[in-house]
C-alpha cells in the first residue's frame, strides 16, 4: 500500500519527520518521498532531514527561485510524472506552500485522493499566497486533518464537511515534533548569545514587499537591539530583499539555524518576534509570548488567550506589545493543540483507510 508524502519547504521536513516516524509502526504502508526542492540551502533543507533523521527523499526535483506560477507549474508537471510511475493510493500534503498546492493539483488531476495536513487553517487574506494555497488545496482534498476546533469550522463554513470527505480533529503535529525533539535543543555554536534575548524571524512576502517599511522596520529593530539584543536567523529569502534594497539591519544577520538550535533559541528567549506560521505556536510550546509581524493570523486561539499579540510591522504597536508582554509571567495552561500524539492518530487513520 503505497502513499506519495509531498515535502519542499522547512517546517514540512518537521511535519514528515514526526509522520514518517509513526508509519513506520504499519509496514504495510510504503512512504514515497518526494521533495520538490523548494528548499535548497544546507541550513534550510538537508540538515532537517540529518538531524531528525528523515528517510532520503525518493525523488528530488529541484525546482525553486521561482515566481509563484512558474514554480508552482513545474512541480505540477514533475509531480505529475512521479504520481503516474509510482501510482499510490493517496498523496499527503502539508500545510501551505506552492509545494502544498502543486501536490494537490498533481493528485486530484489524476483522480488519486489528497489528505492535507494542517486541513481549513484560514487567515481569510487571499493577497497572502499562503492563503490560495490553503484553500485550493482544501477544495481538492478528501482527508482533511485538522489541529484544532478553529480549522474544523472553518472547513464547515466553506462546506468541504459532505459525506464523502474525512474531517478529524488530531491537533498539531509541530506539537509532537516539539515535545519529542526538545529533549535535543542544541546550542548554537557559531556566534555569541547573549543571557537575555528576543527571537526575531521574518520572511513573509507581504513584509517583503515594501523597501521604505521594511527600512523603518530594521531602523526600529537596531534600536531596540540596544535596548535588549535580537537573535535573527534570516531567511535566505529576507537577506535577498535587505540586500536589493541596500537596507543595513542594524544588527547580525545569522544563518537560519537547525531545527535543534531553534529549540535551543525557543527555551532561551525572552520572547518571540514573528511572521512565521509554525513559531507562533512554538512560542506556545516554549511558555514564551509571541509578537506577530503580521495583522492576521491563521493560529487565531493564541491572540484569543491573549499570548500572542499581532503588530504587523508597526512599531507602535510593538513597542506596545513589547512593554505589556517583556516583564510578564506566561502563565497560560490551555492546550488547544491536542496532545502531542497527533503523528500516531494520522498514521492511523491512513492505515484504516488504505486496509
Ligand atoms: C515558503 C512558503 C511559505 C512558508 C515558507 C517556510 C510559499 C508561497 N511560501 O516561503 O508559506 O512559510 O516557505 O519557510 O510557498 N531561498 C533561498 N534558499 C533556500 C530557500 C529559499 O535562497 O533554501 C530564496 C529563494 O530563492 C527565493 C526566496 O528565498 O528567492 C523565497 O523562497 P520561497 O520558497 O519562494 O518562499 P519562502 O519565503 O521560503
Ligand atoms: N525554523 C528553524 N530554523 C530557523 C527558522 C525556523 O528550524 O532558522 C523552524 C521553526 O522552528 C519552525 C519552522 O522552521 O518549526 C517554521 O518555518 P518557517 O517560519 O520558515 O515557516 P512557516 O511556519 O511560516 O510556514
């Protein structure tokens, strides 16, 4: 019984290691992997699947460093051929990259049922790629795996709950990625950190987009950095962008860090400052408050209970966040999540279906 797991992006190396983990109780179930080469830096793609062991990808197809249509076309028609040579009995999908969509696209042309991962996550901004991604995939999926009650509505609400699909709740897989590895965090070596410490990390297009703000933002940034220093692992993309517009951050730029490492920077920090998907909810996990870079987010449970607070860009509003949040105790014990056997329950489910 033979399933095609789609990876190409970072936090999809994580997501597969936690499921390829849990397959592997039912060897049954052959895992295809396939990566679309999204990702292609050491730091940004091989050193996930070495340090959490992950199987080599069964196919690699290099594709990236694209615009959204080319990238996304390309893997359609790469996938496409991967889908017809190995022929499987479902195609797994995570989250909401063009890697996300392409999988999909590929999947649901050729009448092969799709089980997305991280099912119905909305931030109801369809300016964001992320968010085509999501709901196109939603619409071409059967399986929808769901973290939590807010996902599971949002499915309802665009009707995708009809007899024929699959909706079950199993929480977040990122949370049994974190429970299970942080026993790893590993400290960084490569540069000095200092005892107290705000993570910083940055790379969504929409805050890419424009030079003067991003300028304004990085100014701030410097500044603050004076104040209580930052820890930046940039994105290869963000470094890109500071360097076309000839912005000087104003404070060191580091390399993205291992999976392990940002454990490590996870526990240590004072606080998080994001646009990531995935480090609003690790904050979560480490009892750390989160700053969101962004005006919306899909994790809308964690601006609810009050420990994640959305900013966008403007420093204003952080330095609000950040005077009501730096000296504050977390002390929030809900877990909206699930409970860190989210791998397991889709293992399983996968495997009732295909028997
Ligand atoms: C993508 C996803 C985003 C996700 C993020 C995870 C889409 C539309 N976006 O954004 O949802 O949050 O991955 O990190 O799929 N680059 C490198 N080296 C790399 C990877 C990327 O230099 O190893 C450069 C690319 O050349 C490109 C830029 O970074 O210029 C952006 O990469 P891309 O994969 O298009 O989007 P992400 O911002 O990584
Ligand atoms: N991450 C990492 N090293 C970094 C930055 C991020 O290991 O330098 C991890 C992070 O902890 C999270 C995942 O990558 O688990 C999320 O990646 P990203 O922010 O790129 O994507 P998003 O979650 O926004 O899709």
């Amino acid at each position: 019984m033979k399933l095609v797991t789609i990876v190409g992006a970072r936090p999809q190396f994580i997501k597969a290691a936690v499921l390829s983990r849990a397959l592997k109780k039912y060897p049954q179930l052959k895992e295809v992997i396939v990566h679309t080469g999204q990702h292609y830096d050491y730091n940004m793609s091989a050193s996930f699947f070495r340090e959490m062991d992950i199987p080599e990808p069964d196919y690699s197809l290099g594709i990236n460093s694209m615009s959204h249509a080319a990238m996304t076309g390309k893997m359609l028609i790469e996938l496409e051929k991967v889908l017809l040579r190995e022929k499987p009995r479902i195609v797994i999908v995570y989250g909401d990259t063009n890697s996300t969509l392409a999988g999909a696209l590929a999947a649901a042309k050729l009448n092969i049922p799709v089980a997305h991962i991280e099912a119905g996550m909305r931030s109801f901004d369809m300016r964001m790629p992320e968010e085509v991604n999501r709901v196109v995939t939603d619409t071409l999926s059967q399986f929808f795996f769901v973290t939590g009650e807010v996902a599971f509505k949002n499915l309802q609400m665009e009707g995708l709950d009809k007899p024929e699909n699959q909706i079950l709740k199993v929480g977040d897989i990122m949370y049994d990625a974190f429970l299970y590895y942080k026993k790893k965090a590993l400290k960084p070596k490569m540069y000095h950190l200092p005892d107290e410490f705000i993570l910083l990390t940055l790379h969504r297009q929409e805050n890419l987009e424009n030079a003067d703000e991003l300028a304004s933002f990085f100014q701030f940034v410097g500044t603050l950095h004076n104040e209580i220093p930052i820890v930046f692992p940039c994105h290869p993309g963000t470094r890109k962008k500071l360097d076309l517009y000839g912005i000087t951050p104003g404070i060191e730029l580091i390399e993205p860090v291992g999976y392990f490492e940002m454990l490590y920077l996870l526990n240590q920090c004072s606080l998080v400052m994001t646009d990531s998907g995935g480090l609003q909810k690790e904050a979560f996990y480490a009892e750390r408050y989160c700053i969101t870079l962004r005006n919306n987010t899909e994790w809308k449970e964690l601006v609810d209970l009050k420990v994640n607070w959305l900013t966008s860009l403007n420093t204003e509003r952080i330095l609000e966040a950040l005077s009501a949040l730096l000296s504050k105790t977390f002390n929030c014990k809900v877990k909206p999540y699930g409970d860190g056997n989210t791998g397991e329950l889709i293992a399983e489910a996968l495997f009732s279906y295909l028997s």
